[in-house]
C-alpha cells in the first residue's frame, strides 16, 4: 500500500518532507526531478522515470508479473521477491530479459545478522526495512523478522535464530548474528542421550586402555542414536558425508591438520637417517654427566620441539634413549619425561597441532578459536604443574609408586625395562647419516626452519600481510590447520633440500622417509580422525551443547565448577 511504501521511508530514517505520494506519470516525474523519494500506487507511473532495478516485492502475482514485464520493456533489471509471481511466470520473465541483455533473479540469499530499521547480512548487503518486510535490492532477497527479534525466515522459507553472544566488526561496533535453525531428525537429540557417545568412549578407554577401539564404539554409539538403531542407516551415517568419518575428513582445517602430521613424521624420518638424532645425542653424552642432567635435557628438547607431541616424542624419543640408557635410567621414566612435555608443552604452545585441533573446536561468532586458546594459557594449570613437576622430581630425584620399581631395577640390576615387554631392546644405537659427518644443527635447523615458516604462515593466513592488523591480531585471526599444513609442506621441503645440498643422504634414500614418515603417523591420524567424528555426532547431530546449556540454565553459580567436573572425569 501507499501508507506502507510512506512509512518504509521513514523507518529508513528519510523525513516525510522528502517523499511525494503521486497519483500520475506526470506527477512522479516532476517529484522525481524536483529530487523527492517518490511514492505511487501503479508501477506505471514511475515506469519511465531513469531507474535501473526494480525489486518486485508486493506479493501480488499479477500486479508484480505485469510491473516485472513493463520494467524489462523499459530496460530496467529485476529482483523478483514475490515467489508466488516467479514460480508461475519466473521462466517467461527471465527469457525476456535475456533477450534485451538484462538480469532477471530471485530474491533468495541466505541472511545472517541485523536488527532494526536497516540491516546488513554476512556478505554486506544493505537491507531496510519495508512493512513487515527487510528487502535488499542488492542482494536481490529479503527476510522477515519475527516479533520478539529472536527468529529471521528468508526469502527461501529458511529459520534463522537469534545468537545468545554478539560479535563486534573491526571497529569495534557490536551486532547480531542468526544462525541457520537446523532440526533435529532424532528424539534423542538434546537430551541426556546426546552425552553418551562420549561417555560410552571414555569408560571404555580407562577399562579397556585402549583408544582405537574406544573412539569408534563411541562414534557408533552416536551413530545409532541418530538413526534410531536403524542398522543400514547406522553404516551409512557413521560413514557419511553429514556427520560421519568422510564428513570430518572433507573440512578443510582437519585435513590441514592431517596434512601437517604427515609432514612431521616424513621430517622426524629424514632427521633420524640424516644424522640429525644421531649428531644430537653424541654431543648430549659428551656434556651431560648426571641422572638429573639427562632427565631435564630430555625435557628441554621436548619443549623446543613443541609443534606437535608426537612429532616431539618420535624425534626426542629417538634422540634421548641411548643418552637415559647410558645414565641408567629406565625406559617407564624415559616415557614419563617425554609424554608428560610433549602433551603439556604443546596445549600452551599456539603454533602447534593441538592450538589448531582445539581452536577448531571453537564455534562462537564472538571469539577466533586461535584467540581463545592463546587466553586460555596462563590458565592451564595441568599442563603448567606438569611441567613443574618434571623439574621437582628431576632435581630432587623422586620416585615413588611402580616408578620407583622401574628405577631401581634400571640402577640396581641393570633392567631398564622391568616388565616382559622390552621395546626398542638392543636398538639403542643411532642411525648414522649415509654420507658425511653430522652435525648437532643438522636436528636443530630443520625444527627452527619448521617454527619459523608455521609462524609466519599462521599470520599470514591471518591477513598480516595485507596490512591494517598487528601481528596478534592477524595471529589470533588465523585459520590454523590450513596455515600449519602450508608451514609443515615448506618445512618438510626444506630438510630435503639441507640434507641433500649437506650431502648426508641420497635421493633415493630420502624418498624412504616418505612412507615411513607417514607410517608413523597413522596413530594420530586415527585418533583424530575417530575423535572428530565422536565430536561431530555429540554436538552437530545430538545438539548435546543444547542439553547442557538447558540443564545448567538455573543452576546459578553452580555452572561455574561444570569445567572441573568435566577435567575430573
């Protein structure tokens, strides 16, 4: 209606003494060039005015068919908003534009934050409201907002939700955000059930000890809750491309992820047969002169090696167990001191696999994961008091428990290894480089190589380099599996350069670390791979982040120990 065409305008902040209601060609003409917003209540009458798009949104079919077909003979393009109107003659109209060399579209678009008079969507098109009814010409679509501000239905009948959380722009300006509403296909979804996936996988790994098959039941186990024990559907979904393996697989942040432990491992390999471990631990021998000693060197490599824990237990591992064997040192304190820095060091390092994997895990239009993780730091007290405890019990040689079982027969009966299972028994020695003499920077320089470019790659997928952010900014703004695996290809490519131009190694012989590399890797990659789909189906499909959020909803400050409670179990 007119009134609603007046008060469009109005609500789009132009005073009512800007705009001319005409009931004539004749009239809108001379508004239109007396430069007044003009109102009218016949297409016909601005027909000939020099317009270029008309957004047709009246909902009527024949009145916006017939405003449509006169504004493609006058040479204007069309925005058909009125889906009743482009479902009937959408085809006709189109034909004839393209005829004339003109755009026919419809309104459909997917629309992501805004409120009030005037909005944007995710791709910064401008919407103002009309009537009931946010309408963009640009964008060539439009939404209607419910009552309450909560719900947005698009053009192509799609709900949208209000975010609890708002975002800020890059000046600081606060906004809301809608997400796309998704509704569960599953009675389970959103109750206690969701939770069981998890659940069924971390009692079994503390029964069972063993990880593998853990994660998968787990991953099963939410499987046949979202298809409702459907066993044909229960394959195909713990497979498929919605929520299942190759759904994990195919994102694009977990492959950069999978790429980059596959270039670690190739490196750990090239080091190891290029002499790097073996140059390391000669010089180690030669300096380290004391139990303590080797125990904290063994922890300081692993802290300079914190791009990735298994990465950092494969080359420390390597290079550390013929220098602990000869101070006496037992394999199950050798393992201790490893896996209790590589893990630790790594969740409070940012350029490393687990910054990328964590902050992957992120889904919140108001923080960067990256950014969340580098906040999270001075907070992690486990990995910190890990650490620490390293160094107390290094220095001050404490032992207790089994370990203290394992230490003794290390240094009294010269068993390093205490139970039947003796790995790596008798293959102590180092691998030697094929050509040449190695040297200590033959381990050092490929890992600096390595931190270097992963840095350099995270600011740089962080938009450092385009200029206008610092490089925090840029760095807590990154997408780090993507930046990691660029990182690890460069670095990777990089230690075969050295190792061939340092003449240590042959072509042929480097081309072995290929496979082995990977071979060394498969475990995490399973791991991963079994955990991203555990995640995808207890919060994608279950909505289990829905049932927590409701049960905690008046619980009041009791919400607060709902962290630890989880780091218990």
């Amino acid at each position: 209606t007119v009134q609603r065409a007046v008060d469009a305008y109005e609500n789009a902040g132009i005073p009512a003494s800007k705009v001319r209601v005409c009931e004539s060609a004749e009239d809108a003409k001379k508004a239109y060039a007396d430069g007044f917003n003009v109102v009218v209540d016949s297409f016909e009458y601005i027909a000939d005015l020099p317009l270029d798009v008309l957004v047709e949104s009246s909902g009527a079919p024949e009145a916006s068919a017939a405003a449509a077909e006169l504004a493609i003979e006058r040479g204007m393009h069309v925005v058909m908003v009125s889906k009743e109107t482009d479902s009937v003659v959408g085809s006709i109209l189109a034909r004839k534009a393209a005829e004339r060399g003109l755009v026919y579209t419809t309104g459909d678009g997917v629309f992501l934050d805004g409120i009030l008079k005037t909005a944007d969507d995710s791709e910064g098109s401008k919407y103002a409201l009309d009537g009931s009814y946010y309408v963009s010409p640009e964008a060539g679509t439009y939404f209607e907002l419910s009552e309450d501000g909560n719900t947005i239905v698009g053009a192509d009948g799609t709900e949208y939700v209000k975010s609890e959380t708002t975002s800020k722009d890059v000046n600081g300006v606060e906004y809301t955000t809608y997400e796309e509403q998704v509704y569960s296909e599953t009675p389970f979804a959103g109750t206690f059930w969701s939770l069981l996936p998890p659940i069924v996988a971390i009692v079994l790994a503390l029964i069972s000890k063993e990880v593998y098959s853990s994660l998968f039941l787990g991953c099963l186990v939410g499987a046949l809750l979202y298809t409702q024990f459907a066993p044909w559907d229960t394959i195909v979904t713990l497979v498929g491309a919605d929520y299942g393996i190759i759904s994990v697989l195919a994102d694009g942040g977990n492959m950069g992820i999978i790429v980059f432990l596959v270039t670690l491992g190739i490196m750990v390999d090239l080091m190891n047969k290029g002499g790097g471990s073996e140059a390391f631990g000669r010089w180690a021998k030669k300096t380290v002169h004391t139990r303590c000693g080797a125990q904290l060197l063994t922890m300081l490599l692993g802290v300079l090696i914190f791009v990735d824990d298994y990465f950092n237990c494969l080359t420390v591992g390597a290079v550390m167990r013929p220098v602990t064997e000869s101070h006496k040192i037992s394999r199950a304190k050798l393992a201790y001191v490893i896996d209790s820095t590589a893990a630790p060091v790594c969740m409070i390092a940012p350029v490393s696999s687990w910054a990328a994997a964590v902050s992957g895990y992120v889904q919140s239009p108001s923080i960067n994961g990256i950014e969340l993780f580098l906040k999270q730091i001075p907070w992690n007290y486990y990995c910190l008091l890990t650490l620490l405890m390293i160094v107390i019990i290094s220095v001050l040689n404490i032992d207790y428990g089994s370990m203290l079982t394992h230490e003794y027969n290390a240094q009294v009966k010269d068993d390093l290894f205490t139970t039947p299972e003796r790995p790596f028994a008798g293959a102590d020695d180092y691998e030697a480089p094929s050509k040449g003499k190695s040297s200590v920077l033959d381990l050092l320089v490929p890992v600096i190589v390595l931190i270097a470019v992963c840095i350099i790659s995270l600011v740089y997928s962080g938009g450092y380099f385009d200029g206008g952010m610092t490089f925090m900014e840029a760095f807590s703004a990154a997408e780090a599996g993507p930046a990691l695996a660029i990182g690890g290809l460069i670095g990777c490519v990089f230690t075969f350069v050295y190792f061939w131009l340092r003449g240590a190694i042959g072509f042929e012989k480097s081309m072995e670390s290929v496979p082995q590399g990977f071979i060394q890797m498969i475990a995490p990659i399973l791991i991963l791979t079994f955990a991203w789909t555990l995640c995808s189906f207890t919060r994608n499909a279950m909505y289990s982040a829905d049932f927590v959020s409701n049960a905690m909803a008046n619980v009041g400050d009791l919400r607060m120990f709902l962290p630890a409670i989880i780091f218990i179990i």
